[in-house]
C-alpha cells in the first residue's frame, strides 16, 4: 500500500510539473510587433525592461497593460501619438507576457516618475482587465482606466474611477455583447467608444490573432481612431 501511494504521489508530481511547463512554454509563443511598431518602438527609450516615451515631466502619464501574450513593442504607435501631445507613456513587460499575473506593473513606473501628476492605466484585452484591478487597489495613485477591448476584473460601481471604454465593432474575442455587459460593473458617468469596423488585433501592431475576425481597417486606421477617443477623454 505505501508502494502505492508513493507512486500515485510521483504520478501526480509527474503530472504537476507537465501541467506547469506546458503553461510556461505557452506564454512564450507571443505575438511579436510588426516592423511599423518596431520602427515607433525605436522612438521610445528601453527603461528596466519597459518602453517609456514622452517627458517625464508631463502632467498626465499613461501606463498602459499589453494583451496577453503580446510584446510590448507592439503598443508603440501609443506611446509616439501620445507623447506628441504632451503625454507621457510607458509600457511595461510582464511577466509571463500575462498582466493578469503582474497585476502591480505599474507601482515601480509611478514610484519612478513622481513629478507626474495625474496617473491613468490602460490595458488591451486581458491587460485592461489586470489595469482596472491595478486602479481598483490604488484609487490614490490613480485617476482613472482606459479599456481597449477589454472590461473589469471585478466591480468599478462604487470606485471614483474615470473610465473609458473602446471596443471594436468586428471584435471577435472581446465582442461587443461581452463589452454591453461590462456596463454594469462600471460607474455610471463611464464613457464608451466603439470602432466601426474595428477588430481585436488591431488594438495593437501585431498582425492577425486566432479567434478574431477580419477587418478592412489597417491597424494604423483603427489606432488613429483609438487615439482621437483618448485625447479627447483625457
């Protein structure tokens, strides 16, 4: 009987550490940046593994949550429009290329900026989830969330948060019903774009994802949009 046990016991470490690998490897299969993110990421400064653009001198300072398995570097059109007009941006690695396991990303870049006044988080997909519980746990760090594709990890009713939510009207992964539902779990005065014609992927410059549906909008012609809805919000 304890020969048994101590294999079941080996069979199921065994299976445990399959189980994490398996993850591991998974998180490593990013989406990388198109060579137009890479060339906007060329314009931002590498800062202990994140991108930074704009003047740390800025009033307003957007720290803004990659989607799952996405690399940074394909965010960086944010980072260049922003910073053009006077907005300071940064964006962090995660860990695991996962936010909602680097929840606290954006601690080291507030603690490093002090001279920013105001602090908004912005997240695409499962990023803007990870930012809104950021936001949730440092009201006085924090202004507001901005979500890209994305909703809450949990409530926002009672917070004093500003919020704004852009989605896309051909969103195959954050579709737009999942996105009326969000409604709820947000403060009334909450604002809500959605793209015409916009899609998941293109909330970002890294080509086509699985699941999402086409659009006949270049990731660039979406982004602009995105951009105008933020600017005027902010």
């Amino acid at each position: 009987m304890k020969k048994f046990f101590k294999w079941a016991g080996l069979v199921v470490l065994g299976l445990l550490v399959i189980a994490v690998a398996g993850f591991f490897i998974w998180t490593q299969f990013t989406y990388g940046p198109t060579d137009e993110a890479t060339q906007y990421a060329e314009e931002g400064t590498l800062v202990d593994n994140r991108l930074e653009f704009g003047d740390t001198a800025s009033e307003v300072g957007v720290i803004l949550y990659p989607g799952a398995k996405v690399e940074k570097e394909a965010y960086a059109y944010y980072g260049t429009r922003l910073a053009e007009e006077g907005v300071f941006v940064a964006i962090p690695s995660l860990r695991l290329n996962l936010g909602i396991l680097d929840i606290d990303a954006a601690d080291s870049i507030i603690e490093a900026h002090p001279e920013i006044e105001r602090w908004v988080v912005a997240g695409h997909s499962l990023g803007g989830s990870a930012a809104s519980g950021y936001a949730l746990e440092h009201q006085e760090l924090v202004e507001g969330v901005i979500f890209l594709a994305s909703y809450p990890i949990s409530s926002m009713v009672d917070s004093d948060l500003r919020v704004l939510s852009i989605s896309g009207e051909l969103d195959g992964l954050a579709v737009p019903e999942d996105i009326d539902a969000s409604r709820s779990d947000l403060p009334e005065d909450s604002q809500f774009v959605q793209i015409e014609s916009g899609n998941h992927a293109n909330f970002g410059m890294y080509g086509p994802q699985k699941g999402d549906q086409e659009s006949p909008l270049t990731s660039k012609e979406q982004l602009d949009e995105v951009l105008s809805a933020i600017l005027e919000w902010l």
